[in-house]
C-alpha cells in the first residue's frame, strides 16, 4: 500500500515541474511581466490618488512630463522570432505653452487673486495664492496673473460701502508749494498768521497767587474728606452723617480743581513758546505760529491730554499743540502773508474769530487743526480778541468782544486789501459772531453798492440775538460776502444757557426758532452728534467739516450738496443736515499721509 502511495506522490510531482516550465516560456514572450493574471486585458491604475480625476481631465505642464506607466497587460500566442523591444517615451521638447483647457483654464482663474476697480462693490476675499492645487499626479504653484494685470485696491470712496479700514494714506512731501505745511519726524507743523489786541508777556509766567490758594485749598480738602470717610469705617453711630460729608467734599475738592484748571495763567504744557498773550485789553499786534499736528491725528480732533490716559503734558508727537510764537511788525506780517498766498495755487486766504472762553493758543491750535483737517491751500489766519479762557468769565467776554470788534473790522480789510489773495473767507464761532457780523455791517454801510468784499462768509452757532441779527446784520452782512452760510441746532446747550441768561434766542437756535433770512443759507445741523455741551461741532464733526470743505473749497451752494435736505417755512428755504449722506463724502476730503 505504501509504494502504491509513493507513485501517486511522484507523478504529481513531475506534473507541477512540467507545469512550471511552461508558465516560464510563456513570460519571455510576454509584453510585460507575469502576474498570474488571465487572458483577460486589464487596465493598470496610473501612480496617484485612485479617487482622484485622471491625467486625461487635467494635464500636467509640459516640464512635469514622464515616461507615462503601462496601461494594458494582454496575454498572446508565442510569436516565432526575436522577442520584441520594450517602447520607451521621450518626453517632448520645450514649447510654448498652448492654450489651458477649459477645465484647467476656469481652475486657474478661480485661484488667481481677483483683480478689483474703483467701481467694485465687491469685498475681497483672502489672498490664496500660497494655497496649492493638483494638477494630475502633481502638486502645481497656481499661474501668476497676465502680464499688465495689476491688483487694485478699492478706492477711498468705497471703504465705507465694504466695511473695510482706511487705505494708507499718500507720504506728505517735506514742504508743500506754500510752506504752510512742514512734515516732521513725528507730527506736521502747520504755519499760522494772526492778528490780535490781547496783551501780552514775554516770558513763562508763574502760576498766580489765587491759583495756588485755590490749589492748597483742594489739597486741604481732600485729605479731610478721606480723614472722615475713614472715620466713617469705624463709627456706626454717625456714619451716614459721616459719608454725606465726605461726598460734599468729593465734590467741592472737585469745583476747586476745575478752578485752578479754568484760571487763565493755570495751563502750563510742556510744549509752550516764549511769549504768549493774557486776556487783557492791548493794542493790535501781528504775527505768525506754528502749530503742530500729530501723524495719528484723526479728522475733527483736537488731541489734548487727557487724565483718563494720565497724561499730563502736551506731547508734539501725540496732541495738537502750539509750538512757537513770532511777533511781527505790520510791514513784515504783509510781506509773509502775501508771499506765502502768492506761492499757494488757489491763492486764498481763511480768516477764524474764535468765541467765548477761549484763550490765544486755543484759537491757535483751532485754526491749525481746521486748516490741515480741509488742507486748506492758501493762508489759515485767526484773530484773536481778549476772551478771559474760563467759564465765569462771561460777562467780561461780551464786553471785550464789543469792544474789540473795530479791531476785527481794520483787521479785516487789510486782509483784503494787503494779501494779495482772490478769495478771503471768513468763519466765526458763538460770540465771536457778535464782533464779526457787527464788523461787516459797518463795512456795508461804508461802502454802499460796491462789490462784496469777502468770498464765503460762515457763521457757526451765533452767539447773536435772534431778533436783532434778523432786523439789523443780516440785510448788511450779505452786502458783504457773496455767500452767507448760518449753522443752526437745537442741542446746542451753551446757546440754551445763553437764552436763559439774556431772556431771547440766540440766532444758532433750531427748531421753531429757526433764524432765516433773505439771502443767508441757513442749515438745521441738530442730526450732528455732537460733544457735551454741543457747541463746537463746526470744528469737532467730521460731517460738517465735510460739509466746510465743499463750501469753503469747492464754493458749492447748499442746493448742490446732497446731504442737506431741502425745507420751507412761509416761503423761506432753508436745509436740514443729513449727518448718514454726508458721511459719504468725508472720503473725499483730502489726506496729508
């Protein structure tokens, strides 16, 4: 039995040896190597990812072109002669790239980055041009953009429509044509004539006896205020007595410093020039100053110091400042105020007169700050009459703006007649408005059916009774300028006090109270936000700077600025300001950087 199991064993075996002898001769014949498959054709999948699209969707670029692998495996008779080569591919040689196919040419557009206009609305999306994509079995950098084909950013008139942040603003030059503006390392001084009948000093004067008595006072009381707030910790019996005490002197310790902060001779910066002017009556005197301008300056701020930041001292880098004072003669104030007009391209000048509670640097920095905010080409000038800079001295300021206001009139006419400019406007603020509109009164009156002297004429929150500048300035004043503009607002709270000071309205109330006049634009600006007391929007607002520069600069009347509303009452125009439409055009106002 077991050599019967010996044989079977053999003859299979000599089957398997003769079995594998042929499978050898039959893969020396074949195209490609064995793999145990059938006759059937089966198709090879290429190197790559198998879920992907296949090299005939998307072709690669002729530099990637290799050996491509072996797509179909057949198995066929033996073939009588020499066994037949191996084909091999070459890849071709370097051409110029023929046109994308349709599939990979809508790819290609679809990463390139999108080329905006002035005119697109469109917000950008995220650059992707770092982002790679497949292009068959290779990974491909996307195509840069055709040659000529720029990026273009969305133009200034456009950010508020996307949403989008400032573009960067142009680099000033060092010196603009007229020398009124000076780019410095960290700000831009403003060069700045004035006129003024203040008094002056000619060195830095020490704080006055009533502001240190004022300062000992608050100290004294303060620390008696935190002796019985401690005091009041302890003692149950009285402590509400004891805490009412301590608020009361919280808060006269506070009235002492506003005090000593509002006295005149009380405000030292740390930038200051050498001679300054007090609020006493002097004679007129002429000059120029430089303000300077921070680089981070934002459109209608007057960048001061604030505790709240605990700065203490006026820094040029950071705050609006004034910087220097150079008293002239008349002759000399002549000669540079025609020469820096002459070299200006509109060859005009801007003339401010400041309001109530206001000091000689603040008209100053005012009249910078306005100036560099419109880029104001010509001459900024401000006339400065002896306001006592503090909040009890109003009394004293309507004096002195009356008495002051012959100044303003010479001052005025020199101007005109001396500086050699086309265009002189002129914008005055609260009750500088009392010695202006009086000055061009009498100028009309002078000089009957004459040419108007002066170009634009502003009258920002008049500080003026309402009955008397109707009946008595306004037939004149328009006698006097070409183009009267009054701005007018109900949520003026310094105008309300005035009227409940002097019994009537005031001409910069709104409302029923509205002052209109024949010839006198008149515009309801009460939509304006404005600050606490709401009462100097006409340099802090950035709508009704907008709203100066088209008027001032462009010399477009109200019917053609399209954020004022037109308005009726008894048949009298007058205009309502739209602060969201006039938003739209403080892009267009000009940058220094």
């Amino acid at each position: 039995m077991r050599q019967y199991s010996l044989l079977v064993l053999g003859l299979i075996s000599a089957a398997s040896c003769l079995g594998c002898g042929q499978a050898g001769e039959r893969s020396d014949m074949a195209y490609g190597p064995d793999d145990g498959a059938t006759t059937r054709p089966q198709i090879v999948e290429p190197a790559g990812d198998p879920g992907g699209e296949s090299p005939a969707t998307l072709q690669p670029p002729a530099e990637s072109v290799v050996a491509p692998p072996v797509l179909f495996q057949l198995d066929v008779p033996p073939v009588i002669g020499p066994p037949l080569a191996q084909p091999t591919f070459d890849p071709p040689a370097a051409e110029p790239p023929a046109a994308e196919p349709p599939a990979q040419a809508m790819q290609s557009m679809a990463m390139q980055p999108r080329v905006f206009s002035s005119e697109s609305p469109v917000k950008p999306r995220a650059a992707v041009s770092a982002i790679p994509f497949v292009v068959g079995p290779k990974s491909v950098a996307p195509p840069a953009p055709a040659t000529g084909a720029a990026t273009v950013a969305p133009s200034a008139e456009m950010q508020p429509f996307l949403g989008l942040p400032a573009p960067p603003e142009s680099p000033v030059p060092a010196e603009t044509d007229n020398g009124v503006f000076t780019r410095d390392e960290n700000f831009t001084s403003v060069k700045v004539f004035y006129g003024t009948d203040r008094s002056r000093y000619d060195s830095d004067p020490p704080r006055s006896a009533a502001s240190f008595r004022l300062l000992i006072a608050a100290f004294a009381l303060a620390t008696v205020t935190i002796l019985i707030a401690s005091i009041a910790m302890f003692v149950r019996a009285y402590r509400g007595l004891l805490y009412t005490g301590a608020g009361l002197g919280l808060a006269v310790t506070l009235l002492l410093a506003i005090l000593v902060l509002q006295s005149p001779s009380g405000n030292h910066p740390a930038v200051r020039p050498t001679m300054e002017y007090t609020g006493g009556r002097g004679v007129m005197q002429y000059g120029e100053c430089v303000v300077t301008i921070p680089l981070d300056h934002r459109l209608g701020q007057l960048e001061a110091p604030s505790v709240l930041k605990m700065e203490f001292a006026e820094k040029e880098e950071d705050h609006v400042t004034l910087a220097k004072v150079s008293p002239v003669d008349y002759e000399e104030f002549r000669t540079r105020l025609a020469d820096t007009v002459s070299r200006s391209k509109r060859r005009e000048v801007l003339v401010f007169v400041h309001g109530y509670n206001a000091s000689f640097a603040d008209a100053a920095r005012r009249t910078g700050q306005i100036a560099y905010d419109l880029q104001f080409d010509g001459a900024p000038i401000f006339f400065s009459w002896p306001s006592q800079d503090t909040y009890v001295g109003y009394t004293v300021d309507e004096n002195n703006v009356a008495w002051a206001t012959p100044h303003l009139k010479k001052f005025l006419l020199d101007v005109a007649r001396d500086s050699g400019a086309k265009m002189v406007h002129l914008v005055a603020h609260s009750m500088g408005n009392r010695a202006l509109t009086h000055a061009l009164r009498e100028l009309a009156l002078e000089r009957p059916g004459a040419e108007p002297l002066f170009d634009q004429v502003v009258l920002a929150a008049p500080d003026v009774d309402a009955e008397i500048f109707t009946r008595d300035l306004a037939p004149e004043i328009v006698k006097a300028g070409k183009q009267v503009t009054l701005y007018a607002s109900s949520n003026d709270r310094a105008l309300m006090a005035s009227k409940v000071v002097h019994g009537f309205p005031r001409a910069g109330d709104s409302g029923e109270l509205l002052v209109l006049a024949p010839g006198i634009q008149t515009i309801d600006v009460s939509s304006v936000d404005t600050s606490l007391l709401g009462h100097s929007y006409y340099g802090s607002s950035n709508s009704i700077l907008a709203d100066l520069y088209f008027l001032l600069l462009k010399a477009f009347p109200a019917a053609q600025r399209s954020w004022l509303e037109p308005m009726d009452r008894e048949g009298q125009a007058y205009w309502v300001f739209d602060k969201g439409r006039a938003a739209l055009a403080i892009p267009q106002i000009p940058r220094m950087r």
